[in-house]
C-alpha cells in the first residue's frame, strides 16, 4: 500500500511540473513534402518549425508563453492557414489544396475567433456579391443602379471594420483582439490607435502586434498634425537626389503624396490631385510624389500616363520605401500637407477634401 501511495504521489508531482506545452497534429490529403510553421515580425515571415509530411500527415510540437497567431505553409503552395495555437492539443484537417479552409480543432482562442470569423465571412459575401452586382449594372449602362449597389457593397465593407472595432472594445484582455487590430489600424491616427491600445490588459503588452503598434503610434506621433515634417532625401528618375525641404521651402503649400503604379486607389486619386494642382500651382501649392514601387519601367509609364507634372522620387524598395517608414505610412495613397516651413498641417486629404482644403488656404 505504502508502494502504491509512493507512486501515486510521484506521479501527482510530474504531471504537476510537466512544462506546457501545445502538440499541432497536420492531416492534408493529398500533401507531400515539408509544412512550415511561420508567425509574421514587423511584416516578415519567420519560419518557426517544418515537418516532412508522411501519408499526408505530419506534426509539430513546442510551447508558447502566451496564445500566438501561427501560420502553416506547405512547400508546394502559396497559401498559408491562419490560427491561433496555444499550449493544447491541436487537430488541422482538410486539403492542402485549400489550405486556408481547412478545420482547426483543440485550441479554445482558435474556437472563439473562428466564431466571429464566420460571420465576417458571411458579410464579405454579401459585399462581394453586391460589389459584383454594381459592375454588371455599370456594364450594361444602368449606372444609377450600379452606384447604388457600389454603396451598400462599402457598407457591407465598413460593418466588417466595425463589428472587429467593437469586439476589440469589448474584450481589452481576449488575445484575439491584438490581432483583429493589426487588421484595422491601417488609417488610424496617433490618438486613435493610442486609445485601443491603452485600453488593452497588461499581460497583452508582450504581444508581437502590440509592440509593433505601440512603435507605430511613437512614430505617427512624431509626424502629426503640427509637427515639422522628417526631412529625407532620395533620388528621382533620373538618379539625382532631392531633397524633401528643398521642395517645400519652394511652394506655400506642399503634398507630399505616398503612391505607386500598381495601387488602384492610388491611379483613381490621380486625377483629382492632377486638377487641384493644375488648378492652384500658380498660387503657390505644389505636389512631390513619393513612389512605392519597384519597376521603374511602370513608375514611369504611369507618371506619363496619368500626366502627373510635378517632381517624382523613388528608391524602387517598394513597402521597404524609406520615406514612407519614416512616416508610418502602412497604406496607399497617403499624404501629408505640409507649409513653406515644413509644418504638418493636414493628413490624407482626398478627393473632394483637397480640394475645398487648398482652396480656403490659398483663396
């Protein structure tokens, strides 16, 4: 009995100090080769884990402090499966040839995002479906029609947003909401973004999203409205550089415009800013573009094409651009209205907006 006792408390003591830990169990038909576990950094991929595939399964096992958002990969696919892993017994099943719906059982978070997911899904559904209604009525002519449709597929879109804000709102300690805000904060400013995060529990603080969003609100601080502009140089088509300062010290007022040739809003804005400036250049505004491409054969093409006349930099890094780091710019087209100081004074002004704001300056 004494024997019995001894054993029952051994074990009791090492299933009490077993380090936890999470058991990820892939099953894919028809998989071969390698899966990956990856999780993103400051927009990179970093590979974590691979596993060989064998009969279309394969396995993964590690720990984690916290609940993480992992990605799993196959060598011979682009696709990558979102989920939450943590510390559990975790099943993925389904096809590597649609990876990105397979089935996540085991993980508690996962389960809980999975639920708002689904309904997200449905509403980008019913957006899509109106968005493609609104094309087909523009083909066919009835354009009354078509920018009805084309209004409710954008608040179909702007509910998906919100329903995300407000579930971000009302679980500050749920460790799915960092990254529903990594999903959302794109047009958010400094105070905006500062607020969301300020309200999150403190033992989210460690959070990879969270940090990177906590860098990002330091930065959007340091070019809010108000500031003086970052200078930087960088070089234009020709390989000359330009100076940022030296243009605005020219104008009385200065865009300094975020775009590039593969960006549709960004090709849609062109005309508007092509009409405001034509329109006021004589007054003393003047426009300096900073592209985030890296063709220079399609930067270019597009500046001819979209008769975009005033002064042209690039360093053809693409995201990696060093002027758009600089200012935290995470989303195209953005802009920065500065004065013949290099003051801030507007933000991502567009359309109707630039317009009315460079007449009242400039009047």
């Amino acid at each position: 009995m004494r024997n019995l006792l001894l054993i029952a408390l051994l074990f009791g003591f090492f299933a009490c100090t077993q380090t936890p830990a999470y058991q990820v169990k892939v099953k894919l038909a028809a998989a071969d080769g390698k899966a990956f576990l990856s999780h993103r950094v400051k927009g990179e991929w970093v590979k974590l884990d691979s596993a060989e595939f064998k009969n279309g399964e394969c396995e993964f096992k590690g720990a984690v402090k916290n609940p993480e958002v992992y990605y799993l990969g196959v060598s011979s696919k682009k696709d990558k499966l979102m989920f939450f892993v943590e510390n559990s017994i975790i099943s993925i099943d389904g096809s590597v040839d649609s990876l990105s719906t397979a089935k996540v059982t085991g993980s508690v978070v996962h389960n809980e995002f999975q639920s708002l997911q689904d309904k997200l899904d449905e509403l980008d559904a019913q957006g899509m479906a109106f968005f493609k209604a609104s094309k087909e009525a523009g083909k066919s002519g009835a354009n009354n029609k078509s920018d009805s449709l084309m209004v409710l597929a954008e608040n179909v879109f702007n509910s998906i947003d919100t329903q995300q804000k407000d579930y971000i709102k009302a679980n500050p300690a749920s460790y799915i909401s960092p990254y529903l805000l990594g999903r959302v904060y794109y047009d958010m400013e400094a105070d905006v973004l500062d607020g969301y995060l300020s309200g999150f529990d403190a033992k989210l603080d460690s959070i990879p999203t969270v940090v990177m969003l906590k860098e990002r609100v330091v930065k959007l601080k340091s070019v809010a409205i108000g500031q003086t502009a970052p200078d930087f140089t960088m070089n234009d088509a020709e390989g000359n550089p330009v100076k940022l300062s030296d243009i605005y010290s020219k104008n009385e007022y200065t865009l300094v415009d975020f775009w590039a040739s593969w960006c549709g809003p960004c090709r849609r804005e062109n005309p508007n800013v092509v009409a405001v400036f034509n329109s006021n250049k004589a007054k003393g505004f003047g426009v300096f573009g900073v592209s985030l491409d890296t063709d220079k054969e399609k930067w270019l093409k597009a500046i001819a094409d979209d008769q975009l006349t005033w002064p042209h930099v690039s360093d053809l890094k693409g995201w990696k651009n060093e002027a758009a780091a600089t200012y935290a710019v995470s989303s195209i087209p953005a802009n920065l209205l500065l004065d013949k100081t290099g003051k801030i004074i507007d933000r991502n002004l567009r359309e109707e907006k630039l317009k009315e704001k460079i007449a009242e300056l400039l009047k």
